[in-house]
C-alpha cells in the first residue's frame, strides 16, 4: 500500500548552533583528558584500558575514538595541554627576567612548582617506563615526545630564552632531554622519599644544573 501523500512530517529535532556543538566537542575532549590523567596515574599506562577513561569520563568508546586514535594520542594530548600551561606561566615570568641569571632563577622555580604536581610527574614517568617496556615503540615515542617539546617551545619563549634559541635542533634536544633529566630526577626522589630535601635545596640543585644545560659558566663558590 502505498503512503499517503498527506501525512505530517515526522519533525527532526533541532540542531544545536556550530558553536554549541563545538564546546559540546571541546568539553567532551578535556572530560577525556581529565579521566585519562587519573586513571595513568593510578593504574599505570599499560593497564588503562580506552573503556575505563571513556567510562571515568562518563563518555561512550565512541566518543573515546573521536578524538583520540588511541592511548598514546591521549597522553600526548596531555602533554601538550601542561606544556601550553606550562609556556603561559613561564611568558610573564622570562619577559622580567633580564639576564642570564634571572632566567636561570625563573625556570628553577617554574619547575619547582611542576615538580610539586605529583600526578603529573606520575603520569611522565609512566608513560616512559612504558616506553621503555615496549622496545619497538621507543624510538618512534622518543621522537614524537622530542618532536613536541621542541614545537611547544617555537613560541615567544624562544626570544625569551636566548641560551635555546641561539642553539642548533640538536643541541635544542639535548638541552631539553637535560631539563627533563634534571625534573624527573629530583621529582622522582622527591616523591619517594618526601622531606628528605627542603625547597631550598631542590631549587640550589635546579639552578646548578640549568646553568649547565643552557651553557652557561659555574658559578664561583
């Protein structure tokens, strides 16, 4: 039987305005990020499943994939988002930083306050022991991780830190593996054994090693 001509329309519901549906995405996307900070930092890198964020976050596997191809999208994901912090708290601070020494001074104590975010230092050297466990992943994850600490720092911080900028791309990446090694090292005995060193001297240890890993001279004792 054929349909009558004259039948109402089913009515389809409205869709929501561009913008509506781009902050609906946006915040979908941090809801994700959120949950995946704390479920790396509490059950690990390779024990988090895609479910387990979707789930924390309250979001479908669908949701999940997209946005993210997979759990190595996330964490970067991550990555840049501290990073962007990271370079929007470190601006204010370098822009009054007029010599070598208070720039010295300016990123010891921005990596005093990074050190003291705990799930973030977690979630870092997780998804490098992760790495590390997953040989044929290493390289690959090593240069990606390389590849978009050195674009995060292709910003105005480069006018603001003249011992980078003047560096080549490889002397770029060692300095900055330095940096990290330096962060990591102390957050990682920090959190192990806490109290065993004051602020004081994490920042003394933080200046002495910048001073080397931007190629400036020792300071006289």
């Amino acid at each position: 039987m054929q349909a009558s001509k004259n039948l109402p329309a089913v009515p389809r519901a409205p869709r929501a305005p561009a913008g509506k549906r781009q902050e609906r995405a946006i915040l979908t996307r941090k809801l994700l990020t959120d949950a995946a900070r704390r479920i790396f930092a509490r059950c690990g890198f390779d024990l988090t499943r895609v479910e387990d964020i979707a789930a924390a976050a309250g979001k479908t596997r669908g949701a999940f994939y997209a946005n993210f191809r997979d759990k190595e999208d996330v964490f970067f994901a991550i990555f840049e988002e501290d990073k962007s912090r990271d370079i929007e708290e470190m601006t204010p601070r370098l822009s009054e930083a007029l010599t070598p020494e208070d720039r010295v001074e300016a990123l010891a104590c921005h990596l005093l306050e990074v050190m003291r975010d705990h799930a973030r230092m977690q979630l870092a050297l997780e998804f490098k022991q992760y790495a590390i466990r997953h040989k044929r992943k290493q390289k690959r994850l090593a240069d990606l991780y390389s590849a978009m600490r050195e674009r995060c720092m292709e910003t105005n911080l480069d006018c603001l830190l003249p011992e980078f900028a003047r560096a080549s791309a490889a002397e770029r990446r060692t300095q900055s593996a330095q940096i990290g090694a330096i962060l990591e090292g102390v957050a990682l005995n920090c959190m192990f054994d806490e109290g065993a060193l004051s602020d004081e001297q994490v920042l003394q240890f933080l200046r002495t090693n910048l001073r080397v890993a931007m190629g400036l001279p020792s300071q006289a004792c």
